[in-house]
C-alpha cells in the first residue's frame, strides 16, 4: 500500500514539474498548417540582406516543422498565418585597427530586426520588435587577394536570428 501511494505521489510530482515535449507550447494555434513567408522588407540600403534572412527563416522552419511554407506573394492569401519580417537598422562599425598599417583589422555588423506573425484574420500571434545580433569578421589585409567578407557575416546573423525567432515561436520561450 506504501508503495503504490509512494508512486502515485511520485507521479503526480513528476507531471507538474514544467517539463514539456518540444512543441507542446507553442504560439501557433492548431489550425495553423500553413505559413506565409513574403520577403522581409528593409529600413537599410545594405544588399540583399532581407532576401539572407528571408531565406534563412523558411530553411529554418522547413527543417524544424511540418507546415507547409509559402515564398510566393500570390499564394500568401491561402496560408493560415503570415510572418512578417523587417529589417530596421544595419550598420557596420571597425572594431580594431592594425597598427602597422594604420588600417582597420576587423569589423562589427549589427542588424536589428522586428518580426510579427499574423493568422489569417490579421491577429497577432507572435510579435518581436527588437530582434538585435552582432557579428564581428576580419577584413583582408592583402588587396591583390581580397575578399569581401560582410555577406558571410551577414549569413552567419540571418541563421542566429532564424533559428531564434522560430525556437520562440515553437517552445513560447
């Protein structure tokens, strides 16, 4: 009798500690089976960077859910929520400097981004106004050999943010 009162009270502990499966807690109502994806839009004139994040996010929910994605602007009105994205600010700033050469060594990227996801009817599911990231990367010293290497720190930031802002809409972190 001790014992099977010891693990009924064992098990009623146990299913109230907060542990969850992933996906049980989850922003997106079970409706939700497909998601519209438009191309951010972009407060900068840095290239390309809302078609990288864009991207980055439906590689992410791709290969992290089962819904179904939608790029095209055409079909976006036959999804059952839409996720929005803005890129608000990007700059880059030198971070250090070589001083033998008097020229800079190394640079800091930051990009904040806002993303909002919407059902059907315009409610808002999911909203974050200042996603922020930073990448530092160095910069070629050699001109004969250069290379430019802003746009693989700016892949390296769309990815952070992607795998960020689907972790917080799956697990409502």
């Amino acid at each position: 009798m001790r014992l099977t009162s010891f693990t009924v009270l064992l098990l009623f502990a146990l299913t109230g500690c907060g542990y969850h499966t992933a996906g049980s807690a989850t922003h997106l109502p079970a409706n939700v089976r497909t998601l519209a994806v438009p191309i951010f839009t972009t407060r900068v004139t840095a290239y390309h960077s809302e078609m990288v994040f864009t991207q980055a996010v439906i590689r992410e929910l791709d290969t992290r859910t089962k819904y179904r994605i939608i790029n095209s602007d055409s079909d976006k009105d036959a999804a059952d929520a839409i996720l929005r994205g803005t890129i608000i600010s990007q700059s880059v700033a030198p971070l250090t400097y070589d001083s033998s050469t008097s020229q800079t060594s190394s640079y800091l990227i930051t990009i904040t981004a806002k993303v909002v996801l919407t059902d059907h009817d315009g409610h808002i599911l999911y909203q974050n106004d200042a996603l922020g990231y930073r990448e530092q990367y160095q910069s070629t010293q050699d001109l004969s050999g250069f290379i430019q290497e802003d746009s693989p720190a700016v892949r390296r930031i769309a990815r952070d943010f992607a795998q960020a802002v689907v972790s917080d809409m799956l697990e409502s972190f």
